[in-house]
C-alpha cells in the first residue's frame, strides 16, 4: 500500500492531538511521584522519581482539612456518591419527562418544554442563594440528599431525549399497544432499550459534570464529612512555612492523579455499551 | 348481526379534515375485506378506527357482537401489519412474535409452542434468533405476519404492507397472504392502493373515494358492473376508455359515432366507458382507431392510439395478431359491453 502524503499529514495531526491529551496527564503522574522540594526547585518532571508509594499513601490516609477530619479517599467517596446520584437521576428525570412531552400529547406540552429548556439560562451559580436557603430549610444541610437534589433537574438531557423520541417512528407505539403494550411497558421495553447509547452518553456527561461540581459542596457543606474533591483540591496538603501557606505540591499531582479516576472507570465501563449503540443501528 | 359491523362511521381530525363520511359496513366472520382507493382517501383512517389507533368523531363500530368504541387497543384483540412492517428494532424475531403474549400473561412453554407453530407456517424458523435488521424485506414482511398470527387475533388489520416490497416478490406475498389467509381463516381486513392487488386478494372490496365507499362488491362484480365513473376508471387495467357524448331518446351520440336502442331512459350529457379489453376489429365497426404505438406483452397487445377527434384509446387484443404502427383499425364493441355515465354526477345510467 502506499502512503499518500495527506494521509501521513492526518496522523501527524493525531499524534499532536494525542499528544496534547496525554503529555499533561503524564506531568503530573511523573511529578506526582517526586519530592515537593525537587519540584519546586526543578519544576515539573517527565522521568518517575522514587516516591510514588510514600506519596500516594499520605493522599489516600492522611487526614486533612481545618480539623483534620477528612482524607482524601473519603473526599472521593463523597464525590463519587454525589456523581453517581446526580447522574442516575438525571439521567432517569430527563428521560421520563421527554417522555410524557413527546407521547403525552396535552395542549401545554411544547409551552412546558420552552419552560423547561429555559432553564438552561439559569444555572445553580445563578440561583444559589434561594437554593441554599430551601436547602437549608429543608434541613438538607451537610447530607447526599442536600449535594445531589438541587442539580438532578437537567434541560439539555431533556432536550436530547425529546428529539430522539421524536425520530422513533409512531408505528412502533401502535404496534406496541396493539401488542397489549401499555405506557410503562412501552417506556420500559422499547424507548429504554432503544435509547441505550443515548442513555450512556448523558450518564458519562451528566456524571463528570456532578463530580466537578465546586461551588455547591463549597456553600453548602460545613462539616468536612462531606467535603468533596474539587474542594478539597485547594484546601488540603497545604504546609505552613514560617507563617505563609505553601502547598505540598507532590502531594497534590498524587490527589489530582487519584481524583481522575472515578470518571474514567465510568466512561471504561460504559462505552462499551456506548460504541455497540453506536455500530448497530437498531431504527 | 355480523362479525365487523361499521355503522355510520365519520372521521374528522382535529385539524378539520374530514377523512370519512358517515361510513356503514359489514364484514363476515372469516371473510377477506380489500379497502382499495387513491392515495388520501380515508382507507388507512378507516382501518385505524378499527384498530382503535384513531378515535371515532362519530358513529358506532362493533366487533363480534360487542361495542369497541371505547375499547383501548390492547384490549382489541385485533393485530395489524403497517406498511413500514414496525418491527422491534432491538428485540431478535422470537421476542417480536412473543411480546404480545407475554404482556397477555401467557406461559412460557404456550409461547414457545405458539411462536415455533406461526414461525414454521411462514418459513422463518431459521431466523428466530436473528434481530430484524438483519432480514431482507420479504423475511421481514413475514415476521410482520407472524407477530399477527401468532396471537391469533379476531381480525387481521393490513395497511398497504406489500408496497415496500419490489415487484416480484409484491406478487409473491400476495400469493402468501392470500393462501394464509384461507389456511388462518381470520376475519382480515387489507388497504391497498393497487387495484391489481385488490382484484386478486378480495373475498369483498369496497371501492373508496374521499372519505366514501363508492362501491361495495366481489372483485368480479364490481369489475362487470361499476356504478360510478370513479369506479369503471379506477378498477380495470388498463383503464377504460371514456369518451364524452349525449343522448336523446335512446340514442347515443359521440364523437364520430352512434349507438342506437340503448337501455337507458336518461337524457342529456354522458360519458361512455368502453373497457379495452371489450373491443375487437371488424369491417365498418362503430370506432376507428390510428395506432400511435403497440406494447406487446406476449399474451396481450396494447394499442394506443388516438380517435378522430384526437382522443387518445387504448385497445387490447391477442399477443398473436400483428398491428403496425400507424394503421387505422376498425373496432366494434363486444356484446355491447359499455358503459354510460352521467356527466354531471358521475353515476352509471344504463
Ligand atoms: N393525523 C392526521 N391529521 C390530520 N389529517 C390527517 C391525519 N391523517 C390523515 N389525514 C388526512 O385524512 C385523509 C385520509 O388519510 P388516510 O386515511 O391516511 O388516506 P389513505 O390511507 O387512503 O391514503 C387525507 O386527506 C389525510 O391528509
Ligand atoms: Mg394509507
């Protein structure tokens, strides 16, 4: 075979992109295993240093934060809970909702779904005053219930549902209901299995979008039980030296290395199922 | 009372359209009823409001002696095949045939049975495994089938399901329908736009024209006998000849001819439908025709060509007489097979 030029200048473009992804990960593994000192006298290392198993032991078990009550292996807990619980409901809500708006056809439904859809001008950073104060009224303060609740309501995963029910030809639901199929049952055994990949792909989306969550956990947390990642990324492995606050930066390209994790075991586990949808075209 | 009783049906959607007058019908307990009409007709409202899929704006639709105008369509028990067949895309062909007996609570080992029954009859066990995107048309037009059989419905519902199909295997389904259909002895109603298809699979067709059946009869009856303009041109193939004229005291006048004694006691403006199939050369008959062009079929010619005043005809004769291009035939009608229509209503009246 031969190599055309335009194709060599296609993978030079993948391997920089590659490249683009993949170097900064390694920086920060690499420098993740040397000595805060060595760091911040060399700079940043491409070459593993010798204390990958000192450093990656006081992330998981050294406890942290003003009172020393949380390690960073519960800040991943705690994030990873509040991914999973955001992500599932969403997930769940959005695609239930579309689902009333598209096969439900009641007079309100296109006005509900503008209301719905505008909602994606008001984030919760707009709205985390009145949220807070419900939340707190609630007494949600300091729980899972509290971090996750406030952010399942999700447009844009309505929205993608809605215009992929609406490519799933009528027929199939008349089919459906001749066959004895009643709304559950068609949601359950036809849009669920039909919208699989679309499933996975708002589950990735939706979940890295909870665990990156900043500002909520910050105003709405005040015990460090349920402190969480993004958080805790500023305020642990900080060292007093003499009187100014310096951080230990080893052990913060160990706690960056280790907090990548959660997402990327949901995406390995799920794009199986992601790529299969995308190759079999089931309509 | 009968198996399917249409009593007054009218459709009107929402939009306004009105799809079906005050339609009445029906239809015996294993008989095969061909809904056949131009496209936009009502012919597939008329069928959904059947199946339930469409609500009925107003009158009365029973099923086996039972009023169904409330009836939700699961409870039916009627099962369709759509033109686009509406498989399962994710479920594999057994699970097609088994999802309506599942959500009837029926047991497992019935299904099993009932799906391998329908399976064998329509030759597909091979495939039960297989999901339906990966069967060709005709294996899917039978599983489309079988999801209907295999319940064992009251009533068959077809809306147009060979029109996916090419050519070929079009004939040969229709072949299958039809066997299965006798072999099933299912109450079935069928839509179709193609009269051929009609012709041939009717026990009974009803003949629609916006929104109204038209005619209501055997294929043979309503091709022998056509009450309306409507139905003498949409029944036959290919279509029959109409040729303007008026009459006066029994007597038939068109364009460069006369018919005289006719048994019609109308007078005034008609039209006379003549079928191609009903004409045969003589000397000194009533029409001449200059041949334009000649389609030989092999069994058949067709001869069109065009009248004196510039009318275009259509003759069919023998494939084994030999017509020239350009020739002028003499044709007479055959047993005085024609048809007269009033202009102005479009009824038949001799
Ligand atoms: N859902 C609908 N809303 C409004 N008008 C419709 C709808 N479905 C069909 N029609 C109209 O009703 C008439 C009959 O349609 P249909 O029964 O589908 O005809 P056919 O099956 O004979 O081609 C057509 O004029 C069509 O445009
Ligand atoms: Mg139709």
């Amino acid at each position: 075979m031969k190599i055309k030029p335009l194709q060599i200048l296609a993978h030079i473009i993948l391997i920089l992109g590659v490249l683009l992804m993949v170097v900064p990960i390694w920086i920060s593994f690499a420098s993740s295993t040397h000595d805060t000192v060595t760091i911040l006298t060399e700079g940043m290392k491409f070459n593993i240093g010798e204390y990958f198993s000192r450093n990656y032991n006081e992330v998981l078990n050294e406890k942290g934060g003003w009172s020393e009550e949380v390690t960073a292996a519960k800040m991943f807990i705690n994030s990873f809970i509040m991914a999973l619980g955001i992500a599932t409901l969403k997930v769940t809500i959005s695609a239930m909702s579309a689902y009333a708006l598209v096969y439900y056809r009641f007079k309100l439904a296109v006005p509900i779904f503008w209301l719905i859809f505008i909602t994606l001008l008001v984030p919760l950073e707009v709205r985390i005053f009145p949220t807070y104060k419900i939340v707190s009224d609630l007494g949600l303060t300091n729980s899972y219930t509290g971090l996750i609740l406030p952010l399942v309501a999700s447009a844009t995963a309505t929205f993608f549902f809605r215009q992929f029910y609406r490519t799933i030809p009528d027929e199939l639901l008349e089919s459906a209901k001749l066959d004895g199929a009643n709304s559950w049952r068609f949601f359950i055994d036809f849009l669920v299995p039909l919208s699989k990949t679309m499933i996975a792909a708002m589950f990735i989306f939706m979940f890295v979008y909870g665990y990156s969550q900043y500002l909520w956990p910050l105003i709405m947390t005040t015990s460090e039980k349920y402190w969480t990642v993004v958080m805790g990324m500023k305020i642990i492995f900080t060292e007093s030296y003499e009187g100014v606050a310096l951080p230990r930066t080893a052990e913060r390209f160990a706690y960056i290395i280790l907090s990548m994790l959660p997402p990327v075991l949901v995406v390995v586990i799920l794009q199986k199922w992601f790529i299969k949808g995308l190759i079999q075209t089931e309509k | 009372m009968s198996f399917l009783d249409l009593k007054n049906v009218t459709k009107i959607y929402p939009n306004g359209t009105k799809a079906v007058h005050e339609t009445s019908l029906s239809i015996d307990e294993g008989e095969f009823m061909v809904f056949v009409g131009p496209s936009g007709c009502g012919k597939s409202t008329l069928l959904r409001m059947v199946a339930g899929l469409e609500d009925i704006t107003e009158g009365d639709i029973s099923l086996d002696g039972k009023l169904i105008n409330q009836v939700d369509p699961s409870e039916r028990d009627v099962a369709m095949v759509f033109q686009n067949y509406a498989l399962y895309p994710h479920m594999n062909v057994y699970n097609n045939l088994a999802y309506g007996l599942k959500n009837r609570g029926i047991d497992k080992e019935t299904i099993e049975q009932k799906v391998n029954d329908a399976a064998k009859l329509l030759q597909i066990s091979d495939f039960l495994q297989r999901k339906p995107s990966m069967l060709s048309g005709g294996q899917r037009q039978r599983v489309a089938m079988g999801r209907a059989i295999v319940r064992n419905p009251k009533i068959f519902l077809f809306d147009e399901p060979l029109s996916n199909l090419d050519a070929k295997l079009r004939i040969q389904m229709r072949l299958e329908i039809k066997k299965l259909q006798q072999k099933v002895g299912v109450t079935s109603i069928f839509v179709t736009h193609d009269q051929v298809e009609a012709m041939t699979l009717a026990d009974r067709l009803a003949v629609i024209n916006n929104g109204i059946i038209e005619q209501l009869g055997t294929p043979i009856e309503i091709y022998d006998n056509p009450k309306s303009l409507f139905v003498a041109g949409f029944i036959g193939s290919p279509q029959m000849n109409f040729l303007d004229g008026n009459i006066k005291n029994k007597t038939l006048s068109a364009e460069g001819f006369e018919i005289k004694d006719i048994q019609s006691d109308f007078n005034g403006d008609v039209i006379l439908g003549i079928r191609p199939e009903h004409l045969s050369q003589t000397e000194n008959g009533l029409i001449n025709l200059k041949v334009d062009l000649v389609e030989q079929l092999g069994s058949d010619n067709l001869v069109y060509g065009q009248l004196k005043d510039k009318k275009d005809f259509c003759y069919r004769c023998p494939g084994n007489q030999t017509i020239e291009k350009g020739s002028n035939l003499s044709l007479n009608i055959e047993n005085n097979k024609y048809y007269i229509f009033d202009k102005s209503t479009g009824k038949r009246v001799n």
